[in-house]
C-alpha cells in the first residue's frame, strides 16, 4: 500500500507544539503509521455533512482524530488528545 503524506490541522498542531521533544518523535511515529494504514487503525465516526469519515483511535496514551483525502493521499490528523488513566 502506498503511504499517504500527513497533515496537521491548526488544532493538532498546537498541541503538537505544547508536547516534549520525545512526545513529539512518538507523535510523528504515530502519524506515519495512521498514513500508512489510515483506515485499519481506528474506528470510522459518520458526521452528517460530511462525505468522508472521521476516523478516530487511542494509541497508548494518545487519542488521534483524522480522516483520509485518499485522492491526493493525505491524511489531515484533526485531534490530538492525551489520555488519562
């Protein structure tokens, strides 16, 4: 499978920002293996008004919003979230 190019929204990216260096290498990990397998890794949210899903997943202690432009092989990461315990 050809692997698609990621893409941070504004939102992501400022919490991407506010993460630790090594937070961020894990991160960057994470989001080449979502674009690589972008609809095997989470769960597939309809939104009314929406033609392309929202696909969503827990990595650890990451929650990642995303979903798939698979046209022009890009997958835009909508939502970081840490996950509590």
């Amino acid at each position: 499978m050809e692997t698609c190019q990621w893409l941070l929204t504004r939102d992501a990216a400022e919490t991407y920002d506010r993460c630790t260096r090594r937070e961020r290498i894990k991160l960057a990990a994470l989001f080449d293996h979502i674009a690589t397998f972008p609809f095997a890794s989470g769960v597939e949210h309809l939104v009314a008004g929406r033609k392309t899903p929202i696909h969503r997943g827990a990595f650890g202690k990451w929650a990642v919003a995303w979903w798939v432009d698979f046209p022009v092989k890009e997958v835009h990461i909508l939502d970081i979230e840490r996950v509590t315990r």
